[in-house]
C-alpha cells in the first residue's frame, strides 16, 4: 500500500471513531450502577470483560486527539466504571460474571447460575490489566485499592474452580462466552476438559498485572507469589501446548486419566499430562503476545501467520486455518463466527506479538492489510463491522461495531514509535 492511502484510510478511521465515541461510552441502568463501555452495534448495554479491556486500550491511545477535552475525562470515567460493575457483582466465593447485562432478572445472569450451584465460566483473565491500563494512565492507583482483596478472591475462584493440579493448567469449565465463541479446541467439547491456549496465555499477563498491583500497594511476598505462578504457569504452557512437531501452541485436552475396568489395564497406565487438541486456530499466537514463547518459536510462528494456505489473507489474520475442516464464514453472533472471519482484535494481538520479537516489517504488512479492511469499508458502507470476509474484505454482520477496531490506529501509531498503552 503507497503511504498516500494508509494515510487516506487512517484519516478515516480515526475521524469515524471520534465521531462515533459517544455510541459506545453508556450510562447506569438497573443494576448496572456504574458508567461503563460496551463494543456498539448490537451490543447496547452489556458490560463484557475483554470487550471492554480493549476498547479502553484503543480509546487510550486515541484520547488526547480529541478537540473536547471532556471526553478525555469521560472515557477515564466510563473505563473506571467498567471495573466498579464488575466488582459491584463480585459473589462471596470470588466468582465474578463474563457479562452484565440488564434483562427480566433481578441481577446478572451468570451470578443466578452460579447461586444455583451450576458451574460456568466467569470473567475472562483481563480484570487485573484493565485496573492497571486505566491506573497507569491516569498515574493513580488509589481510586481501586478497595478492590485488593477483591482481586484475592478473584484469583482463589479461579485456582479452586478452573485450575488443574495435574498439568498446571487453567480450563474453560464449558463454551459459554470464551471470547472467542466457536473456537473448535473448546465448542461443543465436554465440561472441564479443555486447557485453552487463549485462556492460559492471557492468565500469564493476568498475574503479571496482580504482581503490579500487589508492588503498588507495597505487598512485597504476594508480588513474589503470583510471579511465581505465572512462572510455573508458562513452564506448563511450554510442556503441555507446545508442539515440537507442527512448531505451534495448541490447546490441550485435560480428560486424561487411566480408565480400569474389571481386571483391564493394571500394568502400564496413562502417564502424559494432556493431549494436543491440533486444531490451528489464531490464539495459538497469543504466546508472542504475552512474551512466552522462546525467540526460536517466534521464528516458526511467523511462518504460520504468512502461509497463504492457512493463516495468510490479505486483510490480516483468518482466525482458523483455512485448511481446517471447521472453516466457515457463516453469519452468526450467537454463537460470534471465529472459525475464519478476520477480526481486528486478532489482527492486533499478531501485530502487538510481531513487534514483541522485533518482525517490524512483518507487523507493518498486518498494520497495512487491517488499514485495507477498515479505510474499504468506511469507503463502501460508510461504517465498521464487527467481523469480515478473509478472501475478500467484505463485512460478515453488525455495522457500526466499534469496539476493537480502533487497535488499527494503535497499530499506526506504534509503528510509528509510540509506546503501546499497556
């Protein structure tokens, strides 16, 4: 792309998000006590944990270009209320929901589940990075200290209900709201028996931020002991979902187990940890991101990202490889599609994941397709979407989908020197 049209389209895409900020900043409603962010489009009052870690990352970066220094304030303020909704509905053992959202019930969905004794996913591994993204940039960590306990607890449900001894590893209990909603390593799989390389790679970052907060509030021996979990945590990562024969992260099947029955398998039993559920799909990238894996698998990884005939498009990153059997475009948000579609949010943690092991002019090809997808869309349609074509560019659903896609203009901008938010 010639410098004239990433110009043309970053222009674009900045002055569209701008115009549009104020779609996705909500006020209290019901038991949503608290301003907070949600993605747009479709998704009108519904506070999500990733969701809103990354519109805080795009709206940070973006914050001092706007001409109405108000909404400097306001996005600081609606950032700051994401986190006091989650914590407002924190339950006694820890457990805090993926998503608040206002309907015929007295309080959040998932917290009904959870009072009934039915077990189900709770809020994603972004909670302690979302606390420091929004007190590193306002360079005050008081306004949260309230919650540290809080955060003990968080860490506890999640340690009690999620993690397993065996292989070291954290496990989705079931497909509800992963983020990534049809991801084949977990979609349609049994309860407990997936350890999501997405999950775990993200729980590495998670308690590096928990070891922040912990510096910040001067709890030296909880610093050192979640450091040391994120360490035995990516020492699993690299034992258990590392493929040294496809030199890629998987997710792993946990149900393993020596099954007797009657007099059968008394002699040698089942001694591996865990199977490699050997299905690619983009999050197997998140080890770059989160600065995990060794330069040398860095090196193989890149490989993946490019081949045409798996990853490679034209406007980033499919989310599946093409040549899997579960590739498919097909229009659906309940579940979203992962299983191909380009999402921006992939795009970014490649990129961000690129420039971590210095393949500048590798990010700076993904920087220049996302700018394609978005600046031809804008062009087009006159809006954003939430997700997109990979063999042609064209919006899959949900026009005026903000959210993630202002990481394109993160992408810019740190190419261009700028240090990432976070």
């Amino acid at each position: 792309m010639d410098h004239n049209t990433m110009e043309r389209y970053t222009k674009a895409i900045r002055e569209f998000v701008i115009k549009h900020t104020e779609q996705v900043l909500k006020n209290p409603r019901s038991f949503i006590k608290y301003p907070f962010i949600d993605p747009g489009s479709v998704y009108d009052g519904n506070v999500w944990d990733w969701d809103t870690y990354w519109s805080v990352y795009g709206f940070f970066n973006l914050a001092d270009q706007y001409e109405d220094e108000q909404i400097k304030e306001r996005l600081i303020e609606h950032a700051k209320g994401n986190i006091h909704n989650f914590m407002d509905h924190q339950l006694p053992d820890g457990y805090i929901p993926m998503m608040i959202e206002v309907a015929d019930w007295p309080e959040p969905y998932l917290n009904m589940k959870h009072k009934e004794g039915i077990m189900m996913n709770m809020h994603k591994p972004f909670l302690c990075r979302q606390i420091i993204l929004i007190s590193d940039y306002i360079g005050d960590y008081g306004w949260c200290g309230k919650y540290f306990d809080n955060l003990e607890k968080y860490f506890a449900c999640y340690d009690k209900n999620y993690y397993f001894e065996n292989c070291g590893l954290y496990v989705w209990c079931d497909d509800i709201m992963i983020g990534m909603d049809n991801d084949p390593a977990t979609f349609g799989r049994p309860k407990f028996s997936t350890a999501n390389i997405y999950l775990n790679s993200f729980m590495c970052l998670e308690l590096e931020a928990m070891a922040k907060i912990c510096l910040q509030y001067g709890k030296e021996k909880r610093k050192a002991y979640y450091l040391e979990k994120r360490d035995k945590l990516v020492e699993a990562i690299q034992s258990e979902c590392w493929d040294k024969r496809d030199k890629f992260f998987y997710s792993a099947d946990v149900d393993i187990k020596t099954r007797k029955f009657d007099w059968f398998h008394q002699g040698l039993g089942v001694f591996w940890k865990t199977l490699p559920i050997k299905i690619r799909v983009w999050s197997g990238f998140i080890p770059m991101f989160a600065n995990i894996a060794t330069e040398e698998q860095a090196a193989e990884m890149v490989k993946h990202i490019f081949d045409e005939e798996t990853f490679g498009s034209d406007y980033g990153l499919t989310t599946l490889a093409k040549d899997e059997k579960m590739f498919d475009l097909s229009v659906t948000n309940n579940p979203s599609n992962w299983l191909g579609p380009v999402w921006l949010v992939a795009n970014y943690v490649i990129f961000r994941g690129l420039m971590n092991y210095g393949y500048k002019k590798e990010a700076e090809i993904m920087c220049e397709r996302t700018l394609t997808l978005l600046g031809e869309d804008l062009e087009k349609t006159g809006s954003l979407h939430e997700y997109y074509n990979p063999f042609n560019g064209e919006p899959i659903m949900n026009a005026g989908f903000i959210n993630w896609n202002v990481l394109a203009l993160n992408m810019v901008d740190e190419l261009h020197g700028k240090k990432p938010v976070a």
